[in-house]
C-alpha cells in the first residue's frame, strides 16, 4: 500500500501550496489522520509505530536509558553511510567526542573564507548568465547541489580540494546508482550479485577510500611535523584524534584509526551536502512565492553588509534571515523522518513494546501538525520564529529538522552558517521568482527534493 500511494502520488504535481505531507509521506499522513498520535504499520516483517506526540518523542530522543538505538534496517542508507550516524554506545560517544571540536563554532568562524569563496564562484557564474539580458531562467536545483558539494571539498579538505572535488563526484554517481536500483537493494544478497551496478559501485569505494587514504597519510605527516592546517573538518579531527590517543594512550580503543577517520570524512558528503541544498533550493522557491519576505530579507543583508563581503558577526546577527530559514525547516525538512528502534523491553506511553520494534518519528508531520503549531500550520509565517526556537515551538520537542538530544546534528551550525551565507550573496545580487515551467512537487528522495527540478528567474539588481 506504501509503495502504491507513493507512486500515485508522485504521478500528480500539487498546487503552489505549502501542505505538502500527503503527497510526500501519504501513507503515513493517511495512517495519522485515522489512527491518532501513536499508530503501528508494517516496514515488510518489522512493526513500526508512528510516533506524533511530543513528550514521547522526547523520551525517545534523549534516550536517558539506552533504551532506543538507530535501525540497522535501511540498507539503501547503509550503502553510503557508515561513521557517527550509524554507531551506538561507546563507540558513538568515542567518535562524537573526537569530532565535536571540529563543529566548535570558534572553529567554524576560521572556515568562513571557505564559505565565502564557494558562494562566490556561484555568484560569478551566475552574473555572468544574466548579464546580457538582465535575468535568465534557471534550475537551481543541481546550481545549489554542486554549492554545497563544493562547500564540502573545501572545508573538509583544504588544500586537498581538488581530491575533495573527485570524491563528491564519484560519491554522486554512486548515490544515482543507488537510485536507479532503488527497491532492488531490499531484495536479500542484492549487493553480492556481480551486475554492472554492483561492480561499478565496488569499484568506486575503492578509488575512494584510496583518495581518502592518501589525503589522510599525508595529513597525519604532516600534524607530526607540526606543519598540517587546523583550518579544515580533516585537520580539525585528526589534530582532535591525536590529543586523545596522547592522553589516553595507555587505554584499550582509544583514537580512531585510519578506516574509521575515513569513513568520517565519506559521512561529511553524505550529511552535509545533499541536506543543505535542500535547505537552500526550498528557500528560494519559498521566497519566490512570498516576494514580501525576500524584500525583507534582502534589505536586512544590505542594511548589514551593503555589497560587502558579510562577515562572521553580522552572519550571526541576520534575525529575519534566520526566521525565514528555520520556517523553511520547519515546512520542508530534508530529512522527513527519523528513526529508532527498540533495543529492549521498554514501555513508551501506555503501551509495552519488545526489542527490535522500530519507531518512526515523521518529522514532516509533527511540523505541519495543526495541534501543535496551530490552524495556521500550513502557512509560511517565519515571524513565529520571532521569539527563538523554543517560544516558536512552545517550549515542546515539535521542531525536530536537526534531530534532538544527544545525537543531534554535530552539522547543524555549519549547515546555518553555510545557508546564511549563501543567502546573503544571493539578495545581494539577484531578486528572484518562479518560472511558468517550475511544477511544486516535493518528494522525498532520502532528502525532501524537488521532482521536477527548480526553474527560478533571476533577476540581477
Ligand atoms: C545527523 C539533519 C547538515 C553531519 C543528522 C540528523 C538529522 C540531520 C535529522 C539525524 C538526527 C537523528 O537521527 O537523531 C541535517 C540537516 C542539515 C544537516 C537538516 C542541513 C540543513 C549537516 C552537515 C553536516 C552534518 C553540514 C556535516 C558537515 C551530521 C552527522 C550526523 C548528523 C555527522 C550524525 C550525528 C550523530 O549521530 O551523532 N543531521 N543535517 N549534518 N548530521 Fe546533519
């Protein structure tokens, strides 16, 4: 039946209208309308309860008692993504403790030319399209995609940028494979075939974990000679990897080792770049339906930078900016779900569940739910951020897009700062709107996505 509504669905685009969860999620939007706050489906043999009520996913979410890990089951998932995400226990806390300082925002602040550069060479290629007419359409789907793509070689890798720049292609193709495979990957020992799919994708992770391996060979060389840069996400960790195993040396599984910083930096690309340029392609349809807000965002930008180059202080301080995005979050999270599962007996409301139950909090709906955001929950209103995020979601765990608890995003102030900057050049340059050709239709392709592509017309200022 999921599969069934999905596809149909997906065959109709929708009106330009925000109240998008039944065509994105249908089933499970279907189930909840029926069913109430906390329903069961089926995920094949697995029983999955739907879980829509604040308080519980908040138990579920700080898992105070070990009581809830991350599902194993998505092997369309696993196939790109291994590292923090998927880890549980100590090795989880290892890893987070290891990379954390890496997201420290002081740390943050120093990858801000990074930032800036990679916006810019869009910006530039962008001016260029429009200079002779004055505006030019425009999909900025793949334009935003390869931003942050490129966003992501550079401040991961500095200067092994352009080895950076291989990996995010080949990791691309991979993922486009992994789409064209798509329900296959379910079938049991799939993966062990030898198609031409299969062996192209091996072949792929070798080149590469051998790209990966060299840059991280000739980082960790240079950290001994006391010459590697502290600027970028790899020097960061491994300069971070190094302090711990110095200091706890004598202990058992200190430090990561060379496989595991690797599948790190493969875990960088995968979280990082497609769920940015979600926040980003959404952002300027959004604005281009509501030309109001982009007014009023554009004139927060000149007000704070002019036509300069914004800087890390006035970034922080964009207030209609930042409303604009987390309501963009909020209506069009990238990722519309999350996922737990039981890991022993545990009783979550009412109700005792077994080991190996798996628990789907569909973010998507908890933000367009009427119940908790009120009878406007459709509407784009960012002056509901106003007050900051907890007065917005009245002090409840109903604004999830990062996650929540302990494994919240490690990205998230990376993610806002990268969205704020490119924003900020955007306004700066170009006011925007929607082409004739563009067609509203959001699915979710792992990342909330736009079917069809993004057809803008830009205008330059
Ligand atoms: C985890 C969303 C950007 C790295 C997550 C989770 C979500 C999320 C929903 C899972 C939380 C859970 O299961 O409880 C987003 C969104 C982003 C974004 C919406 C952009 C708008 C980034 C960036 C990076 C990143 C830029 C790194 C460069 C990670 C990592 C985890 C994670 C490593 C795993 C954390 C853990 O399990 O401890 N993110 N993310 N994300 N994200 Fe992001």
């Amino acid at each position: 039946d999921e599969v069934r509504m999905r596809n149909e669905a997906l065959s109709k685009p929708m009106n330009l209208s925000h109240d998008i969860a039944p065509r994105v999620v249908p089933f499970v939007h279907q189930t909840i309308e029926k069913y109430g706050n906390m329903s069961v489906t089926w995920f094949g043999r697995t029983p999955r309860i739907n879980v829509m009520d604040p308080d519980l996913i908040k138990d579920i979410l700080s898992n105070k008692f070990g009581q809830f890990e991350k599902p194993k089951s998505n092997p369309l998932i696993r196939l790109f993504v291994d590292g923090l995400v998927s880890h549980e226990g100590e090795k989880w806390a290892k890893h987070r403790r290891i990379i954390n300082p890496a997201f420290h925002i002081e740390k943050l602040k120093r990858m801000l030319p990074a930032f800036y550069t990679s916006c810019f060479e869009m910006i530039t290629k962008w001016e260029k399209l429009v200079a002779l007419e004055g505006s030019c359409e425009l999909d900025i789907w793949p334009e935003l995609q390869n931003l942050t793509g490129d966003v992501i070689s550079r401040t991961a890798f500095g200067s092994s940028y352009d080895e950076g720049r291989r990996i995010f292609q080949l990791q691309n193709e991979q993922a486009k494979i992994v789409m064209d495979v798509a329900l296959s990957i379910y079938i049991p020992g799939y993966r062990l075939l030898p198609t031409k799919r299969n062996n192209r994708m091996k072949e792929i992770d070798r080149e590469v974990r051998g790209l990966l391996r060299r840059i991280v060979n000739k980082r960790e060389k240079a950290i001994k000679l006391g010459e590697a840069s502290k600027d970028d996400l790899l020097g960061l960790l491994l300069e971070s990897n190094f302090k711990e195993i110095r200091e706890h040396g004598n202990e058992k599984n200190i430090g990561m080792n060379v496989d595991e910083v690797i599948e790190e930096c493969k875990l960088f690309y995968f979280a990082g770049q497609e769920t940015t340029s979600n926040l980003l392609v959404w952002t300027m349809v959004v604005l281009s339906m509501h030309p109001e807000w982009q007014m009023r965002a554009r004139e927060e930008v000149l007000q704070s930078f002019g036509k300069d180059k914004p800087d890390f202080d006035g970034i922080n301080h964009l207030k209609v900016v930042s409303m604009i995005l987390y309501e963009v979050l909020r209506l069009y999270p990238p990722a519309v779900a999350l996922t737990r599962q039981t890991y022993k007996k545990v009783k979550l409301g009412d109700v005792y569940l077994p080991p190996r139950v798996e628990l789907s909090l569909p973010t998507i709906l908890i933000h367009h739910s009427r119940e908790l955001w009120g009878e406007d929950a459709q509407e784009f209103k960012p002056e509901r951020f106003l007050g900051g995020v907890s007065k917005a979601a009245n002090n409840q765990v109903s604004f999830i897009p990062f996650g929540w608890g302990p494994r919240i995003c490690i990205g998230q102030n990376f993610a806002m700062i990268e969205a704020k900057m490119a924003l900020a050049l955007i306004l700066q340059h170009f006011s925007f709107e929607l082409s004739p050709s563009y067609a509203h239709a959001p699915c979710t392709i792992i990342t909330l996505q736009p079917q069809y592509g993004a057809q803008i017309i830009l205008h330059k200022l």
